[in-house]
C-alpha cells in the first residue's frame, strides 16, 4: 500500500515536471511577428541561462512539415560576434527575409525549414539579444563552446521532444571554430552516456575559418589569380613573413593589405568578387543589412521576440575587438581530426567567389588532412545546369558552390537547399552531366 501512494506521488510528481517544462516553452511561443506573412509552424523564442551573469537567445523554427519526425539542427553565424537571427535566420535560410521598406517580412521559398526544424542561437553572450551583466573584456573559443553546450543542456529540458532526436550543427565563416568546439565537448560529454540527449550526427560549415596558414595563403593566391592585387602585393603576401602566423610581422605585412583594400581591389565586396560593396542606404536582395537592422531594432518586433528591449546591432564591436587573438589563429584542424575519426558526418562548402575565406585557402587547409578520397573532383548540378563542384573523401564531403559568395543561401538559395538535402540524406551531390 505504501509502495503505491509513494509510486503515485512520484508519477504525480514527475508530470508537474513535465507540465512545467511544456509551459516554460509555451512561454517562448511566436504567435506572430509584426509584418509577417501566413506560416504554418511553430516558432518559439526567448533565453536561456548559462551561467549566474550571462542568458542567450534563440529563436526555433520547426518544419514546415511533419516536424515531429525530421531532426533539429544548430545554427552558428561567425564573426566572431555576430548574430545568427540577423544573418542565417533573416538573410539566408530562414522562413523570412526583411521587405525593402523593412516593414514586413517576406517568405522565403528555399528556406531550409522545410527540411528540418531550425535553433539559430546568438552566441556567444553580447551577440544579439544574448547578453550578459558582466562587460568581458576577452572571447575564446572555449568559452564560447561551453556557453553554448550549456545553453544545449538546458534548452532540451525546456524542449524535450528534441531530446534524442538527430542532431546537427550548421553554420559559416568563423562558425569553422566554433562548431568544431562544439561538436568536441558533445562527443566527449556523450561518451559517457548510453543514450545521449543530444544526439548529433554531423556538422555543416560554410566558407569556414579552420586554419590561419592556409588562409593567408588562399587569400594571397585568390586575389592575385582574380586580378585583385598587383604582382608586387600578391610577392609580399605570399612571404614568409606574411604567408605563416609563426612569422607573421604586421608592419612588414600590412602595407599589402593596404594596397589590396585601398588601391587595387576598387570597390569589388569582399564576400563577393562579382558584385561591388553596398552602400549605406543601398538595399537589394544581397545588401540586406540595413533593413535587417531596422526592422530588428523595432519595439513591436522586440516585444515579439520577447526579448529585452536593445540597441541590436548585426555584429558586437566589444566581442569582436576583444576576441583572443591567439584563439583567432588556432588551427583547428587537429580537432577536425577528432571528429573524423569519431565518424561524424561533415560536409564542408564553399561559394566560390568569397575572397574573404575563398574555396582556394579551404582546399589548401582539407589538403593537410591527408584523407582519402574515394570520388574525385567532379561537377555537380542542379536544374540541369552545372552547380558548382564537389571531392569525396571517405570522411568528408567538400563543395564548391558555383558563382556566390561567403553567404552561401543568401547567393544561392535554390543549389543551397539542394546542398542541405543531400547532407541530410548522406548523399553524395549529384554529378552534372551534359
């Protein structure tokens, strides 16, 4: 009789738990942002603590279809300290994108939700809504890693549907250190446990900073090769001095990159050699960062969001002013290593008109992998038309996405999505053929 009621208490007790979990994420639910157009998913948003002094924000948008059976990916923007809501979420692969008055939204009709449901997080704390009440005056990897495992931890108690369910991490740019932080404390924590609530199964990264040396001398050999830089620049930076992070000497270096930005790349952007860089006022479907930054700062959109009324800003200047310069020059290949060797799934892509991390410096970086490949360098299309081009090794995938640049979906939309759903399928792209 005892063993009864305390079974009965206990059963009691854990579907309180249960409730309050369920209400805490009914807290977070989106019932719709200001401006948009009707979408038939859950969306949910708000913080989570890491720590007595820091929370992070996010925003989940689930499948368009069946959500309850496709699996949950992670998505990081880099910077480092720039927001994931404000690049992937509203410029790239989101349901939305800011209309050019930045009154309204937009759908997106190759956003990736319609394969899996989507957790843009803004990491690390100051990035976004995420926030701390402790002005830091230094970022690393590490740290950013362990504020996002924790958010993870305590974000899958507030959501345990996702608990168990595949699991992946996406993301761009300087997110080429953080997920593979990441991914490395969740395997380590998950070797432990027989079944992990965070069951991640691989990674995605885009343009990605993996390894210094290899970008000093991609960049050198992209600009040069791309009519960018001068014989003279393209010599200098292809130095020892200039072409190693050992021997690296600004004073000595410098000077060519002067040259590059101010003298002999013109007005060319950056993140894309086909197009010249937006102006201030200048918004079209690849200057979309002024809009974005208007609408994001609205108090009704704030309030929407339930986040706590800010000056937003796309990127924080103190993270990225801050951020450990040693950290910034980590290789983090060895870690790569890891990964591969703990069979992760990882697929890495490139636009191939980025100048900032072109596909050139990634190549030179998978090169010192010395992995074995197992299909060579072949084009790949979409729509019968040829795509970009991929290589097979027999522990990862890399792809080049034709004629677009750093952000990748925001380029490309239709060949990305194409991209997604043969990662998600663990199948190889498919070869262009005439």
């Amino acid at each position: 009789m005892h063993r009864l009621f305390f079974l009965s208490v206990l059963v009691l007790a854990l579907s309180a738990t249960v409730i309050a979990i369920d209400e805490e994420a009914a807290n977070d639910r989106i019932t719709e942002l200001p401006g948009q157009q009707e979408l038939h998913v859950a969306q949910f948003s708000g913080y989570v603590s890491v720590n007595w002094e820091a929370s992070l924000f996010y925003w989940l948008v689930e499948a368009a279809d069946h959500h309850e059976n496709k699996p949950l990916v992670l998505w990081l923007n880099g910077g480092p300290g720039c927001s994931s809501v404000g690049y992937g979420a509203l410029q790239e692969l989101g349901p939305f994108r800011v209309s050019p008055n930045g009154e309204t939204l937009v759908t997106n009709p190759y956003s990736w939700n319609r394969e899996a449901n989507f957790l843009f997080l803004d990491s690390p704390a100051g990035v976004g809504f995420s926030f701390s009440t402790v002005n830091f005056t230094r970022y690393g990897d590490h740290s950013s890693a362990l504020e996002a495992y924790t958010f993870l931890k305590r974000w899958f108690k507030r959501f345990p549907r996702y608990k168990g369910r595949a699991f992946y991490i996406a993301g761009q740019s300087y997110a080429g250190h953080y997920i593979p932080s990441l991914a490395e404390i969740i395997l380590k924590k998950n070797s432990r446990k027989m079944n992990p609530v965070m069951n991640l199964q691989g990674i995605l990264i885009g343009n990605p900073n993996l390894d210094r040396e290899s970008e000093l001398k991609g960049r050198a050999l992209y600009w040069w090769s791309h009519g960018l830089i001068s014989d003279d620049t393209y010599r200098g930076m292809s130095s020892t001095l200039c072409s190693s992070p050992k021997t690296y000497r600004a004073e000595a270096c410098e000077p060519y990159f002067h040259a590059y930005l101010q003298e002999e790349a013109g007005n060319v952007n950056p993140f894309d050699v086909l197009l010249t860089y937006c102006e201030p006022e200048e918004v079209s479907k690849y200057c979309l960062e002024r809009i974005t930054s208007k609408y994001m700062n609205r108090k009704d959109v704030q309030q929407a969001f339930h986040a706590i009324p800010t000056a937003w800003t796309l990127c924080s200047k103190p993270i990225q002013n801050n951020y450990s310069l040693p950290a910034k020059d980590q290789s983090m290949l060895p870690t790569l290593k890891l990964l591969i060797q703990s069979g992760l799934q990882i697929w890495i892509y490139s636009g191939d008109a980025d100048s900032t991390i072109p596909f050139i410096a990634t190549r030179i970086a998978i090169s010192k992998l010395h992995l074995k490949r197992i299909a060579k360098w072949y084009p790949w299309g979409h729509n019968n038309k040829i795509s970009g081009w991929s290589e097979i090794y027999e522990e990862m995938t890399f792809a080049t996405i034709r004629g677009c640049g750093h952000e990748v979906p925001m380029y490309a939309p239709a060949q990305a999505l194409d991209m997604f759903e043969h990662f998600l399928a663990h199948k190889p792209l498919p070869k262009y053929t005439m």
